[in-house]
C-alpha cells in the first residue's frame, strides 16, 4: 500500500511539473511574438538573451512558432520576422473587435474617475458621431451626447479624429465653411490648420466654449490594431470644474484610457 501511494504521488508530481513546464514553454513562445513585433527581425542569440534562456531553448520555440507559421526565418542573415500566420490571426482578431463593445468598460472607467462624461466618437463624413457615454459622479447634466453628430471644427473629439486623418481629407474639410457656434469657435482654416498640427503633437485635442459656452472637452485617438485612428475618446463637463489646471491633469486620464482602449483594439505601443 505504501509503495501504491508512493507511486501515485510521483506521478502526480511529474503531471505538475509537466503542466507547470508547458505553461512555461507557452509563455515563452508568446515573449518570443511580442519580441519580434517589437524589433521586427532578432537572431537567436538575441532572442535568448531577452528570454533569459539558453539558445538551445530559443532555438526550438522558434522551430515550433515557424512550423506553424508564426515566424519566418531569413535564410542568409538568420534573422527570424512574423510570419504569414501572424497576420492571419491578428485579422480574425480585427474581424471580431467593435469599438463600441471593447469601449464600453474603458468609457465608464475614465467617466468614474475624471467624475465626468466620457465619450467615444467615431468619424462619419464631415461630422464626429458619439457611439458611447458614461457619466461620472460629478456629472449632473442630463444632456446626452450618444448618436448626435458633432462639428469635427468646434468640438475635441472632431480635432482628434480630423488630425489624424490624411493631408487630403483635413485639406477637403478646412476648405468648407466653418460655421461659428460661439464667439470662441475657430472658424479659420489657417488657424484650425495650425490646431490639429498641435493636436498632433501632443496627443490631445482641447475645446473651450467652442461648442457650446460654458463647456470644456478633451480628447484622445483611439488606434486599430495597424495603427490607424478610428475613433476618439474624450471628457467633457462644465468649464467652472474643468479649468485649465484641471483640465490638464484629465487630458493625462484621457490619453491613458485611449491608450487602454488601443490595446483593447490590437494595437500595440
């Protein structure tokens, strides 16, 4: 009976430390993807040495990733790249990812802790659509945003999205007549030119009192899986509470919860 039990819990030992080990190999195998899309090419020499692992251990995760396809390898400088099948994994990803449903838990995270309303916009033509609204603690207008078409000119989610689209597409816009809402609105193409170069390069667009009076919004792009800008998120609420000190900080908020929403969405920083 004893020498039964004894054998029993060895063997029970072994299944552990095979389960424990095959975790481990995937884990590695997933390090080795993420290595390779963050560089774009590594030789085994490289790869080993960010895994913390022998080349020999390297070297057979990559024979297995390329079997699959995962990997591909360059023949004459032994440098290994994805491989085809990478790409046809992150589409059937693509295919199944909505911004609206990956958004939602991102919105009424950001709209909790800013204590104000949240939204994603997406572009529709010549117009930022709002797809999603949270609102915060501090939130006490019953406005709602959701489904309305706003002005990409007058409002922070419109300068995002319109910033990042192609020279073509921003030069078609400003050539339009942009009409002033407010005394505040930005109604010249030089001067909105000029905004969306800014917005650009610090990864947030502002709207003060230029859609409405009274009210102040922040924005941030919301990337695909290829980087391209799909939609914006932003927060908006009274210009008393969101002053400019404070709107700073949740410009920061803001950016970090496009950035969640980003990867949510495939992409990778």
């Amino acid at each position: 009976m004893t020498d039964k039990t004894e054998d029993m819990g060895t063997g029970s030992g072994k299944q552990a430390r095979g389960a424990a080990g095959s975790v481990q190999s995937v884990d590695r195998a997933v390090s080795v993807l993420e290595i390779l899309a963050r560089h774009g090419e590594a030789g085994v020499t490289e790869i080993a040495e960010e895994l913390a692992v022998h080349k020999s251990t390297a070297f057979r995760l990559l024979g297995v990733l390329e079997a699959r396809g995962l990997v591909s390898q360059e023949q004459d400088r032994g440098k290994y790249y994805l491989g085809p099948g990478v790409l046809r994994l992150a589409g059937a990803a693509a295919s199944r990812l909505d911004i609206s449903q990956e958004g939602a838990p991102v919105c009424r995270e950001l709209a909790e802790d800013a204590g104000e309303t949240a939204n994603i916009a997406v572009l529709d033509d010549d117009a930022a659509v709002n797809i999603m609204q949270a609102r915060g603690s501090s939130s006490v207008t019953a406005q709602n945003w959701l489904g309305r078409r706003t002005p990409l000119h007058a409002t922070s989610s419109g300068k995002t999205l319109l910033a990042h689209q192609p020279k073509s597409v921003q030069e078609s816009a400003l050539s339009r007549k942009l009409p002033r809402l407010t005394e505040h609105t930005i109604t010249s193409p030089a001067e909105l030119r000029a905004e969306l170069k800014s917005v650009g390069k610090n990864g947030f667009a502002v709207a003060r009192d230029e859609l409405e009076i009274g009210l102040h919004a922040v924005a941030a792009p919301v990337r695909a899986h290829d980087g391209k800008v799909i939609g914006a998120i932003s927060v908006s609420g009274p210009s008393y509470r969101l002053e400019e000190e404070r709107l700073q900080e949740v410009a920061k908020r803001t950016m970090t919860a496009a950035q969640d929403l980003s990867r949510r969405m495939g992409y990778a920083y």
